[in-house]
C-alpha cells in the first residue's frame, strides 16, 4: 500500500487534462432532418384542417336547409299550402299575405342560393331544400339538403 503525500497529490491534480472537444451547434444533416420533420406535421395538420373546414360547410348548409324547410312548414300554416316550385323560395321574405318568415333567403356557405323542388325526390310527400355543394353542379354526391342521409 502506498501512501500518497502532499507532492503527490499536487502533481496528480496539476497534471494536464487532455483536452475535451466540445461539440456546438448542430450539422447541417440534423437541421435538415428537423426542417423535413416540421414539414410533414405542419403539412398532416393542415390537411386535417381543410377537410374539418369542408365538413363544416357541409354541416352549415344543411342545417340552413333544415331551418328554410321548418320555415315552408310555417308558410304552409299561414297560406293552407307549400309554394310552388315556380314561386321558390323569395316568398318566405315576402309572401303574398301575411308577415314575411324570414328576413331574407340565405345563400348556401358556398355563395350559390338553394334549390327549392316540390315535390321532392329525396323527400316525395313533401319537398326538397337542397344546396349543390363545393363543386357547384346540381345532382352531384357533395348535394346537401333537409333529407336525412
């Protein structure tokens, strides 16, 4: 066993360290790979946006449709029977008698106005409220109306 004295010591903790590279920054590979990683989350998440965005457009019209039929349920009352299809829908904001229902006939989310058919095809004992959807062609899949699905 030996015994360590004062020198000793001195020299062991004086003795040169070898010197240790540090590493800063990072390589242009890894900065790379984590722009292509930012990129394909922001690109997943973008096209989950989108499609919720259509879905909700694609609500919106429907439940407008469902309040313009409630609202020919309410001229019906009024008149003793639906508009014809030849009077369409402007005679919920001014109808022959009476109050007006509504306001004003909105436009689907799409800006286009909606297509008032009695009697239906999708709804035959009464009538179809229908909007031609995005891609703006009647008779299409994405056509919303107040039928159930």
């Amino acid at each position: 066993m030996k015994i360590l004295t004062l020198r000793d010591l001195e020299s062991t903790l004086s003795a040169p360290r070898p010197a240790r590279r540090r590493r800063r920054g990072m390589s242009l590979l890894e900065i790379m790979v984590v722009i292509t990683l930012i990129g394909l989350v922001t690109a997943a998440i973008g096209v989950a946006v989108i499609n919720q965005l259509g879905k909700g457009q694609s609500d919106a019209a429907r439940n407008q449709a469902y309040e313009i039929a409630k609202s020919l349920d309410i001229y019906k009352l009024q008149n003793g029977s639906y508009p014809s299809t030849g009077q369409g829908l402007s005679v919920l904001a001014s109808p022959p008698k009476g109050k007006p229902i509504m306001e004003a006939v909105p436009k689907d989310p799409w800006g286009s106005d909606y297509i008032y058919v009695i009697p239906g095809q999708k709804n035959p004992s009464k009538f179809d409220v229908r909007s031609k959807g995005n891609d703006g062609q009647e008779g299409t899949e994405d056509d919303v109306g107040n039928w159930q699905e």
